[in-house]
C-alpha cells in the first residue's frame, strides 16, 4: 500500500513537472545594431529569457552579456557579418539573426587612425627598409623611370637621419613635423635657391638634408580623393608642361606643411595607402636654370608607421 502510494506521488509530479513546462512560454527575441564604423553596439528585446548567447559573425567567441558592444576590423571595402543571437529559458529557445554591414575605412583612419568624431594620431616615415626608391619623371604617368635604388639608400649616400624624422597626422587635420634627426630632407636646388642650409648634395642625388630645420607650429592638411590634380612641370628642365592626375588621391598642405621632401611643390598624390604602408608620389626640381621651381622629378616613396 505504501509502495503504491509512493509511486502515485511520483506521477502526479512529474505530471505537474510537464504541466508547467507546457504552461512556460518558449523565449522570444529581436534585436538592433546600431554601428558606428567598426564598433557596434546591440540591443535584444526578448521575453522569457535566461541566457543570451551573441554570435557576431566574425569567428570571436560566443558573447553572453544582454546589451554588448563587439568591434569588427575594418578594411578598404566594406564588410558584412551575420550576427545570432539565441536566446535560451525555462521553455526552451529561439534564434534570430541579422545581416549587418560595417563600412569600410575612410583614408583620414588609415592616415591617423581616427575620425574628427574620435580623434588619434598617427606618425609615418620614409621606410627604412623598403623595397625600393625610384626616382622617375614627372610625366602624366610618372615614366620613364630616370633611377631605381635598393630600399635603404638614403643611409649610402649620407643621408640615413631622414629616417629619424616623422610625419604625425592628425584627425583634426592638423600634422606636426617631428625633426628627430635635427633637419629634414629636402630637395638640393630648394635649399640652394632659398637660402638654406644643408649638408650638400649628397651622391649627386639632387637631394639633401636641411640642417637645422624649424618646423611649423600650425601645419594643416587635406586629403583629397578622385581629384583631378593639375601641375605645371619640367620632365626634361627646359620645357614646362601642364599635366593633370585624373581621377587620384593627394595629400595638400598649408602653413608649411609637407610630406616627406621639403621643394618647391608641396602637394603630392598618394599611390597606397593602408593601415601599416602609405606610398606616394613626391615632386622634386633638380634643374638650376630654365624652369627653376617646376617638378622635373616624382619620386615613388614607401612610408612606413613610426614607432
């Protein structure tokens, strides 16, 4: 009798255990993504929940937090991740999920890796061991080549404290010229005509090194993008040319500032440019007499970020 009382209490538990499994409502669940460039924060409307289990789409582990904030790296082009987000409680579960986009990287983030919204810095330099230094015409299509040289050469031909001076730009577009070598490269016939000095026209190169060197305390700069640059210029020194650079990125400065080479053109055209490498297009006159202050030489220049 007390065994088969026993047993009866048994099922009328595990009746009332399903009964009120039955009566608990399984989870529901939707979600926003509110992205501002790579960081995105997400908000979940659920009900009957007890766990949240967030699945970016980006291969990081599984976020259990209700409201997280996820940061995607971000890229040249634009991306797209499919986020879930499962929701588990005493009725069970459910997932819904989400397709969302992140933009890709403007060059202002790739130039000083921040936004006027979220401003950084970032310092670049003539790169120590790049792959090459080419010294070409400044022609339409910067051709023909007049001399290619190893990555390093600065430093053979007496020129090795340019690779101390940095570059800092900044998402405010404001920059600052950090002379750490005590002097900046510059362009011989630059210095000569203007008066400054400069350790000479090291290697025969047409390039030099200004020493010492002030830098400017207000330098801007503007990235310009699809922009049709037009230069007057003097590939052979004796003829003058204008030349337009259809449809390019270049960088233009005021109040002193420049890119890598102190002449008399401070603008230059930005090949590449991404997070670690930033090549560019540096105009040089090498010519005494004739077109004097006109581009005679583009020099294809890889930077490097600065520690």
């Amino acid at each position: 009798m007390k065994k088969f009382k026993l047993a009866s209490l048994l099922f009328l538990g595990l009746l009332l255990a399903v009964a009120c499994k039955k009566d608990t409502p399984a989870p529901t669940a939707t979600f926003t993504a509110t992205v501002n460039d790579g960081v995105v924060s997400f908000a979940a409307e659920v009900t009957n929940d007890t766990k949240y289990e967030w699945d970016f789409g980006d291969g990081s582990y599984i976020n259990t937090l209700k409201a997280p904030v996820h940061t995607y790296l971000q890229g040249p082009n634009p991306l797209q991740y499919t986020v879930a987000l499962t929701i588990k409680g005493p009725g069970g579960q459910v997932t819904t999920s989400q397709t969302i986009t992140i933009p890709a990287k403007t060059k202002m983030q790739f130039l000083t890796g921040g936004t006027p919204a979220n401003p950084k810095s970032k310092k670049w330099r003539i790169a120590v061991g790049a792959p090459s230094f080419n010294i070409n015409f400044a022609t339409a299509t910067f051709s023909p080549n007049y001399k290619s040289y190893p990555g390093g050469i600065l430093s053979a031909v007496g020129l090795s404290a340019v690779y101390n001076d940095t570059f800092e730009f900044k998402s405010d577009g404001t920059m600052k010229i950090n002379s750490n070598g005590g002097g900046i490269f510059a362009g011989y016939v630059y210095c000569v005509l203007n008066g400054v000095a400069n350790i000479g026209n090291a290697g025969g190169s047409g390039l030099t090194y200004a020493k010492p060197y002030t830098a400017p305390t207000n330098a801007t700069f503007t990235i310009n993008e699809n922009k049709d640059y037009t230069l007057t210029t003097a590939p052979d020194g004796v003829n003058a040319t204008s030349v337009t650079y259809a449809k390019v990125t270049t960088l233009s400065f005021t109040n002193g500032g420049f890119l890598g080479i102190k002449d008399f053109v401070s603008e230059c055209v930005i090949q590449s440019l991404n997070d670690t490498q930033m090549v560019a297009n540096l105009f040089v006159s090498a010519v005494t007499s004739g077109q004097v202050g006109k581009p005679n030489f583009a020099l294809n220049v890889y930077f490097e970020v600065a520690p």
